[in-house]
C-alpha cells in the first residue's frame, strides 16, 4: 500500500514537472484590426534565457486546435512559439465557404503582409525570443502567409512550408528575403499543381534562394492535419491526413531548426 | 614535463580507442568476375551484435578513395558498410572517357544487376548484419546501381540515391521492391534533367512506391564529392561539389536511417 502511494505521488509529481507549457492568448492589432494570437513555451526549457522564436500561420481554418496543437509541440521542442491571428478577433470556422472567405479577405492584399509582421512584431515583443533566431512555419494557406513575411525581408532564418499554397517570389523578394526555406509537399497534392510547383521552383532558382523541396509520396493536401479527413468527408476535395508522412515532415522541420539555429553543429 | 607526458599518453591512448574502424578489401564474384570491395565497420560499436547493412554503390570512377571514405563514415555511424565493385578488379579511374566505357559495360545490362546482388549477397556473407535492416546507397551511377537492386526485390528497408541517375520503375519492379527511397537532387542538376525527374517520379506515384523526393538549390551533379570540382577542372561539366548541401543530404541520409531501421523511435 504505501510503494502504491508512493508510486503514485511521484507520477503526480512527475506530472507536475512535465506540466509547464505555458499559454497565452494575446491581444494584439494591425492597422485598425483587433487580432487574438496564441502564444505558448516551456519556461523549464526554455529558463530565464531567451529561445528561438518561431511563428505559426494557420491554415485557413484560423487559429484552430490543430494550430494550437502545433504551438503547444513547438513549445515542447524548447521554442517560444507563436500563432498569428490573420482574421481578427481570433476568428476560426470549419465552414470551407467561410474559410474561402475570409481567407480570400486577406489573400494577396496589404493586410496579409501586414497581419504577417504584426505577428513578427508581437513575438518580439514578448521579451521571450532571441531576435537572432527567429523562424516562420505555415500549413496550407498560413504557408503562403510565411513566405509573404519571409519576402518583406524581416530577419527569420528559416521558413518551413507545410503543404502551402506557394507564392513566386518577385525579383524584389528575392532581394530582400533572409530566410533558408523548407517546402514541404504532398507528391499527390491537388490544390498545389504541377504548374505552381513550376513556377515557384523556378522563382527560387532565379532568385538564388537557399531552399530544399521535399516531396512526399501518396500524400495530398493537408497532409499535417488529422481534422483533414472529417474536412473532406464533409465535401472538402483534395485534402486528407498522412501520419506517417506528418511525423517525417515535423522531423525533417527539427533537423532544418538544428540547421539554422546552430549552424556550428551541421556535421558530416 | 610529467604532466605533458600523462597528456600526451593520454592522447595516444584515447587515438588507440577511438580507431576502431576495421577495414577489408573483400574478394567476391559475380559469375566469371573477380570483384574487389571495400568493408567497414566499427567494432567498438557494433560489439558482438548485428548492426544493419548498408551497401555503398559507387560513382562511375568505381570505389575511390571518396566512395571509401563514405563507407568509413557510415562505419563510424555503426552500420556495416560495404562499398560494391561494379567493374571487377577493383577497377578505378579519374579520366571521364574510361569511366563512361566502364559504367556503359554495365550500365542496363543484367550485370548491373548480377553485381549489386553479388555485393549485397557478400554483405550478408560476412555474418556481421541484421539481414532484416538492410540498406543500399548510392552516388551517381551508383544511385541507379541502389534502384535497380531494390527494383530486383532483395529485402532492403531503404534505399538512398544521392544525385543518382533515376531509373523509373517498370510495374514489375514495383511489385517486387520492399524499400523505401529517399532520392537527394541537385535542383540545377544538368546530367539529371527535368524531363527524366518527372518520367521517374512518374514511375514512382504509378508504382505506389514509399519515396520522398528532396530537391537542393543551387547544388548540379556529384554535389557529394570534394573531387568534383578537380574532375570539372579537367573538363567535365555539370559537377561540381557542394559542402553545405553535402552536409545536408548526409544528416537526411541519416534521419532517414533512424525511421527505416527503428520504427518504433518515429515519433511526432
């Protein structure tokens, strides 16, 4: 009886200890927009020191629990992470007609860029992150939001694309962008075909960017998300979840992070 | 001076511990073909265990001194490596015009596959491998050497092509092959054109073949080998080394070698 107890306090202990994500949903704006991020790190990771920073855009669901998730993983990783809001108010919705449209709202226009930094900005001024190693992820449409901020030229070290949508860079991007890139795609992807692929690609190579292409086999769009294949039981074509193809692209996101956050540790 | 003799003891000692490859020159056959390979393997690592088995397939100049460096290096990761004679004699050369008539004598002959089967055959012979964690890799030439030993069906659990010729799979090859590909390109490879990516890729999606695909900017052919850049001093175009990409490709080679021999240890 009393081993039991203890066997007990000490996995409640243990349970304690392993309880130190910490969570934030944070108020922030751009322009005349209210926008309602989530924030999240392990301070017993993560110490009085300051972390890499890295940023979350959101599919075009919004800030949805998949997307917290992610934050929540990235915590857990030893980062200070957070989600951006690119609707206002924290807006999500599982509804693909509202999602078309509030994602079309911003795709392409000022805002997305500006809703982008906003994002950059508020993670700083946390006082959490170190300035010098920050980095951008995005799944879906927050894959472009990633490399539209990447092509303002604020100094991320990495940007990791998670079946994006995928937007040419411009001459001028080409300038400006510091970011190695990771794009990471669904062989099988409808929603990002060939020709973008093309075009895209051919982007990078004329804009000489830093990036690797990864694409993986019998996957389709959002292959990072288990709510994926309730979404196209609901209709939604051309999207569907493939953990193992997940588990290997947040991998092959951790060793790109060892890559650009400890450049003196990339051994042969 | 007493204690720069201890020091200096104890760095020889410490140099005695850590040389711990062994390395044999392995005389085998493939019909009437002597064949000279290379074997490494680290002792202290593997111990009195099976490690897994990789196969090391090599550029058209045969198993030179970079192809046995590669295997020495996957020796000291801890896996029995051995680099395959695709030529017989343990022939070797540094002049493009005898490589191309060596790699053509077997190049789509069935000795090609005759020899990499003779080579991973002499693997399992040497007694020291799990012969259910095999792997095959290969380097240019030798990448299509790794494909075609995959596409015979041996039980391989991974086969990696770096900057390999693509060979695309016919449908029988697809049913037969076990392995999963990791292919590691060079995005402005001009001896690997677009035209034979997408055949191959083609192959790959109709085969329903596990692969991932990886494309790195800025890096052409045989961007693994520091002897790149002299061959293409001496006229051969579209090589042509690349560290950093190099770098890269080792460490995927790597976290791929982590899923394909231990899947338990994928985690998320």
């Amino acid at each position: 009886m009393k081993s039991l107890c203890l066997a007990l306090f000490g996995a409640a202990l243990l349970t304690q200890v392993q309880a130190t994500v910490v969570t934030k949903t944070i108020s922030y704006r751009q322009g005349d927009t209210e926008l309602r991020g989530y924030l999240a790190y392990d301070d017993s990771l993560t110490g009085d020191k300051k972390a890499p920073g890295v940023l979350v855009f959101p599919e075009w669901w919004g800030v949805s629990d998949f997307v917290k998730g992610r934050t929540e993983a990235l915590a857990k990783l030893g980062y200070v992470a957070f989600a951006a809001d690119m609707y206002g108010d924290g807006q999500t919705t599982t509804d693909p007609k509202k999602a078309k449209e509030l994602a079309g709202a911003v795709a392409g226009k000022p805002s997305m860029g500006e809703r982008a930094q906003a994002a950059y900005d508020q993670l700083i001024k946390t006082g959490l992150v170190d300035e010098s190693k920050m980095a951008a992820i995005g799944f879906c449409f927050g894959g472009a939001c990633s490399q539209i901020l990447a092509y303002s030229g604020v100094p991320l070290k990495g940007m990791v694309s998670f079946h994006g949508a995928l937007v040419p860079a411009s001459v001028e991007a080409a300038k400006k962008n510091q970011a190695k890139f990771l794009i990471l795609q669904g062989a099988l992807d409808p929603l990002v075909p060939e020709a973008a692929r093309t075009a895209f690609l051919k982007s990078m190579d004329d804009g000489k960017f830093d990036y690797q292409f990864l694409s993986y086999s019998g996957a389709i769009h959002a292959f990072m998300n288990p709510d994926a294949d309730k979404a196209r039981a609901n209709g939604l074509e051309g999207v569907g979840y493939n953990p193992e193809v997940a588990a290997r692209a947040w991998a092959q996101m951790q060793l790109f992070f060892k890559e650009i956050f400890n450049p003196s540790s990339q051994g042969t």
